[in-house]
C-alpha cells in the first residue's frame, strides 16, 4: 500500500506551465512535491526539470492516480474541459480525508472561443464542479486562478500578488498556508466555495489586461486596505 508523505503536494497535470510553476515554488519552500501526469514519463521529465532549478528538491513524478495516493492535498491543473475527465477517473482513489485545489478557469477557449472570457458552469463554477465529482466528505477549495505561471515559474522574483482562497473552513486554511510558502503571493481568505466563480472570471478579466498592457509575464491583483495582511 502507498503511503502519504506528510506535507507532500500532488500537482495533477503538473506538467503543463502552472502545474509545474507551483511545483518548483513548493519545492524552493521545501515541501515534497508530487507530479501527476497521464504518462509517468512526462511526469518524471518534469521532475526532472524542478531538481534543476531547486537543487535536492523532494520531487517524484508519477502517473495522475499514484500521484493522488501520496499527497494530503492533491492541486488539480488541467485545463478546465479536461476537469471533469480527470476527477472522474480518480473517483476510486480519492479518499475523504484528502483536499483537492480546484485551479481551472472555464475559459471560453474550451468550446473553441477566446480567452478573454468564461463559459457557464452548471454549477457555478469549476471548483463547484469539481466539487460535485468529489467522493462524499472530501473538501475542495479554490484557489491560484489569478496568478501568472510565468511569475510562478521565475524563481528569481516574489510573485507579488493575492490569491483568494474558497472553500470549508478548516481545508481553506491549510491551502492559505500553503500561498504563505510561496514569497511575495498573500493568501485571502475567500469564504465559501461558491465564490470561486468570482475569481476564476477575473483570470478572463486578467487576460485581456495582460492584453492590452502588453504584459506577456502576467499581472495579479492585489487587494488594498486589508486588515492583518491575511
Ligand atoms: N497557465 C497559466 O498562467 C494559468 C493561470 C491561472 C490558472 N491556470 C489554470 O491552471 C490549469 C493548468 O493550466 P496550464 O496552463 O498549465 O495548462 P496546460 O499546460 O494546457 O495543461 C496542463 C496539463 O494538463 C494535462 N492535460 C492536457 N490534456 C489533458 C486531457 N485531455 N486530460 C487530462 N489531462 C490533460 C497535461 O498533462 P499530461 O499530458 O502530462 O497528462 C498538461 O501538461 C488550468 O485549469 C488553467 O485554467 C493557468
């Protein structure tokens, strides 16, 4: 039987820009980090990959499901038409007491229209979607839609933005303290998950700004006047 690393991260499509930008942010933190891919081979490329940048970095790569065993908390990062393919297909695996980290934006791009805006999910939202998928008693929570895989990726620079994090209490507060590890990026606390379908529309939002001001790296938000700092 696979047993969970404590404090290890599972990246689900770790492969891909964002995944992968997380990866090498937790890996810096020191956390042991997990690559989920549909081919362990990709996956152990881009384990590969971290260890170059975070020198005795803790990362494996494996396929989606073995990924899923070995994490507490398991971030899903595959676009957003593949979500509901890809929950579903881990149905067996996912156990109630794992987080999953619903980072999908319904970008319109998934029925071959732009980016710059969403398409409707019956349910609200991805996470909310996602959340519908999930077995009984797992939590899910939303959070990184509005940061830049390119200021993920750039170790050499703070992310310097918010990130709004949705979802029960108890599972929302373990995924903030997981923004805290990664330098410059303030977690906030976003309440329930139905707000998730505020903050994955911003990312559109964010797109058409990186648009026309011509910022290929990405911008992010930040909010003013916050009390605590969060
Ligand atoms: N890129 C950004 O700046 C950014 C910003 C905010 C939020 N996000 C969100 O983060 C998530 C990942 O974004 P990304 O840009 O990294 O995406 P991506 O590179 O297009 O895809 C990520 C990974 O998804 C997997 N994948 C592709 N097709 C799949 C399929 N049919 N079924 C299952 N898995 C599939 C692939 O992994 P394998 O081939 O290895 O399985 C791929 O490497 C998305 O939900 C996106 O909305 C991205």
């Amino acid at each position: 039987m696979t047993t969970r690393k404590p404090d290890a991260i599972a990246i689900l499509g770790g492969t891909g820009d964002q995944g992968l930008g997380l990866a090498l942010r937790f890996a810096r933190a020191g956390r042991p980090v997990v690559i989920g891919s549909r081919k362990e081979e990709r996956a152990a490329t881009a384990a590969d990959e971290v260890r170059k940048a975070v020198p005795g970095a803790d990362v494996v790569g494996l396929e989606n499901a073995e990924a899923t065993r070995r994490a507490d908390i398991v971030i899903l990062s595959v676009p957003f038409e593949h979500t509901a393919g890809t929950v579903k297909a881990l149905k067996d695996v996912l156990a109630p007491d794992q987080i999953v980290v619903s980072m999908g934006v319904p970008l319109a791009t998934a029925i071959g229209d732009g980016a710059v805006r969403t398409v409707g999910v019956w349910q609200g939202s991805c996470a909310e979607l996602v959340d519908s998928l999930v077995p009984d008693g797992l939590a899910v929570v939303s959070a990184f839609q509005n940061v830049a895989s390119h200021r993920l990726q750039d170790l050499a620079h703070d992310v310097e933005c918010d990130v709004i994090v949705s979802g029960a209490k108890a599972a929302r507060e373990r995924v903030m303290a997981l923004c805290r590890l990664i330098p410059g990026m303030r977690a906030v606390d976003g309440g329930p998950l139905a707000n998730a379908r505020y903050v994955e529309g911003w990312t559109a939002l964010l797109i058409g700004l990186n648009v026309r001001y011509k910022v290929s790296e990405g911008m992010g938000f930040r909010l003013t006047h916050l009390p605590g700092g969060a």
